[in-house]
C-alpha cells in the first residue's frame, strides 16, 4: 500500500483514527483466529495484526490511526471493515469517516414554515430536529408529553434533556438507561461526521460534564443506526403511555429530522 493515497485534508481525520482504534481494541485475537501468542500489553489486537488482515502495509495503517490527513480508498476501507469485523452500522460509519472531507462549519437550520404548519395540524406528538440533535420545532402535543416549551432555548436538544434532565429519566423509568444508550450510539455517529467543529465540541462538553453516564458510554464508542421503535413513557400526569416512533429526512434540508410518535 503507499502511502501517496489521495489526501482528504490537511488537517487530518481524528475521528477515523480514533475509530479505527477503538475497534482494533475490542477486537480479540481469538475472535479472528489468531493464538493469543507471548503476553499482550494491552486488549485487542495490535495494529500489524489489523494490517496484515487488511493486506495494507503497517505504516499506512499507523498513519491512519493517527488521524494523520491521509485517506484510504475504498477497496481498503472495505478491507478494514472485514479487518475489525465490523457491523453494518460500524462499516458504514467507516465509510462515511472516509469520505467526510471538506465540510463546511455548523450552522443553526431553519425549518420552513411549511414543516411547521404539518405538524402543528398532528394529532399525535411530532418534532423536528437538526443535524447536532437540536429540538428546532414541535406540536401541542409533544410539549404536552416531552415539555420543550418549559426548557430554556439552550437546553433543547434531545441528548442533553435525555442525559441531564431529571424530568427525563423519571419519564423513562426502568428503560432510561437503554434509551440513553441507544441514543449516544446513534448520536456517536453524527457527531464524529463534526468532531472538531465548535458547535459540536460544546455540546459534547456540556454532556460529558452533565452526565457521568454519558461519559462511560461515549468512551466505548459504540455506534448505530437510527431506526424506527418503541417507547414506554411514565408520564406524570397521565401515567404508562406506550408509543411507536418513525423518523423522515426532510428534504428540504437533510440535516431536518422529522420524528413522530403514535400512541399504542
């Protein structure tokens, strides 16, 4: 492999080095076959373990654990998903590491008054999102369940009301801590598409400083797909309220998320 690959910035990619490297330390030698050998420092594998499974040169691999402002291409981003055995949602967050030059900063998004207008007419509760997890817009019926209207303008956002709020976890119950957990995976992924952006560095210092949850889980780098469910709420007026979820993309801008409940 050489190491003159197309570059995808000059600054470098820290989140695919600090991605590559949290995979390659879970990974155990016996996962992929491999005797555990003379006596490891450290768990997982080591890196010329990883590039020799990838048929990459250790060096090249070296440089992009370092985040050094070099890119593999995609035959070799293919071939360190098999590598470090990744999940689907692991491989495509690789992929999307790779190819994440060139992103302009953060910008608050604005929500068209038509998105506005449907979903005030919902029955059911409904809000909208932005790219860094925001609450940019919600119905009645949403205040009346998860109170966004109650929260002060900087404390809107999902991640932070969920890890910080006490009204939240009491609004959860039992299931706070899947729920929270799910939602660092799936924010994990967003997030390392703008590390380094300032937008994105103070809200994760407000979490890590909030929450000592969120730092136990932010630190297994875990990450996943958003995707429709369920959730059971123990709300303080009306009591247990099952509900199903499904989020849309917006296309008028695809950092809106439009995310919907209906009760079961």
């Amino acid at each position: 492999m050489s190491l003159t690959e197309p570059h995808a910035n000059d600054s470098g990619n820290k989140a695919l080095g600090d991605f590559l490297r949290s995979r390659r330390e879970k990974l155990t030698p016996e996962a992929v076959g491999l005797k555990p050998g003379r006596r490891r420092r450290t768990t997982g594998l080591r890196r010329e373990e990883v590039a020799e499974r990838a048929g990459i040169g250790v060096d090249w691999y070296i440089r992009l654990e370092q985040g050094r402002a070099v890119s593999p291409s995609a035959t070799t981003t293919e071939a360190l998903a098999r590598a470090l055995k990744l999940t689907k949602a692991e491989r495509d967050h690789l992929r999307a590491l790779t190819q994440n030059a060139g992103r302009r900063a953060f910008t608050p998004e604005h929500v068209p008054d038509t998105i506005r207008r449907m979903i005030m007419s919902l029955n059911q509760p409904a809000y909208v999102t932005g790219r860094r997890w925001d609450v940019l817009a919600w119905n009645e019926a949403a205040d009346e369940l998860l109170a966004f209207g109650r929260l002060a303008p900087e404390d809107r956002n999902t991640l932070i009301s969920v890890m910080t709020n006490p009204n939240s976890k009491r609004l959860f119950g039992a299931g706070w801590e899947n729920e929270a957990k799910r939602m660092v995976a799936e924010f994990r992924a967003t997030h390392d598409l703008w590390a380094g952006d300032p937008a994105f560095i103070d809200l994760l210092a407000r979490l890590e400083q909030g929450s000592p949850e969120f730092r136990k889980w932010w630190a297994t780098h875990d990450i996943a797909h958003a995707a429709a469910g369920q959730k059971k709420l123990h709300h303080p007026k009306k009591g247990a309220m099952n509900f199903e979820y499904v989020s849309f993309q917006s296309n008028d801008d695809h950092g809106l998320k439009l995310v919907i409940y209906t009760a079961v």
